[in-house]
C-alpha cells in the first residue's frame, strides 16, 4: 500500500469521525429542540423543564452590560435564590429576568434591572422560576440565523453531499486494492 492511499484512508477516517460527531450532535439538538416544543407547543407549559433547567432569550436591555438583547440565560429550576443573585420570575404572562436585591421583612423579594434606575415592584417567593446560572451571549441571533429555513436546507444538503462524497471515495478506493 502507498504513501499516498495510506494518507488517504486516514484522512477518509477521520471526515468519517467528524461527519459522525456532527450527525450525532445535530440529532440531539433535534430531541431536546422536539421535547422543548412539545412541552410549550402540545402540553402547553409556560416553559420547558429540560431535566430541572430551561432557557430563555432576553428582550430588552433592563439588564444591560451584564446580560444584553439577544442573550439566552440558562436557569436552574429552584426558589433557593439569595440576594444578588439574577432571578427568572413570573409576572402577568412575562417572565422577567432581573438581579434580586433584597429579600425584606415580609419575606418579599425585590428585583431590579441592573440597567434601570428604580426597583420593581415587590413579588412573592411563589413568582419565582429559578435563577441565572449561565448566559449564552448573542444565542437569539445565532438561533435565528441557523434556524432560517435557507440556512437549514443548505446544512442539511452540505451534509448529504459530504456524506456521499464520503462513500465514493471509500468505495472507490476498496475497488483499486
């Protein structure tokens, strides 16, 4: 066997390896993305619990410098929050993401966005959804950039092609051996 079919079956080896990990991450964006809708679509919930965690996408700046438009806030599914830390909460059919900055006699939390210059307006414990564990910067563009159904028809075709692409040059190197 040469140098060069040698080369060739690693390289084959490895874009069978990546293509693989790709397929395999794309699926489980697929499942969590179908759970994520039957949940809010089907069963109707406010939000989708994805195993005691969900994700929101910010839409306006309240919380500005710290989390921007356009950013997806993971939240942990708990009413274990403290002072400073950044709530989800409930209010009307909004939820609101601010920074919790104080808990006051009567067992009310105070919340504020850090971008604003008053407090809101006293909420219960029961208001509360969980708390910012992580902020995904400029996920809403990215979201709806990749979603766009141009996007998905040429990833989807990009994929097959490559795929097939894979397969000739495999199946054509295994006839000149």
């Amino acid at each position: 066997m040469s140098k060069k079919t040698k080369v060739k079956k690693i390289i084959n080896k490895i874009s069978g390896i990546i293509l693989n990990i790709l397929l395999v991450i794309v699926t489980l964006l697929i499942i969590v993305g179908a759970y994520y809708l039957i949940q809010i679509k089907v069963l109707n919930n406010d939000y989708a619990n994805i195993f005691g965690y969900t994700f929101f996408e910010v839409a306006t700046g309240s919380m500005a410098d710290t989390i921007e438009v356009g950013d997806a806030v993971v939240v942990e599914l708990t009413k274990d929050v403290k002072e400073n830390d950044i709530i989800v909460y409930k209010e009307d059919d909004d939820f609101i993401t601010h920074r919790l900055i104080e808990i006051n006699e009567n067992g009310d939390f105070v919340t504020k966005g850090d971008a604003n210059n008053t407090e809101d307006k006293p909420i219960s414990e029961s208001q509360v959804l969980g708390k910012v564990i992580y902020i995904i910067p400029k996920l809403g563009i990215w979201r709806r950039a990749i979603l766009s159904p141009q996007v998905l028809i040429l990833t989807t075709t990009l994929i097959i092609l490559l795929g097939v692409a894979l397969k000739i040059t495999t199946n054509t190197e295994e006839k000149d051996e």
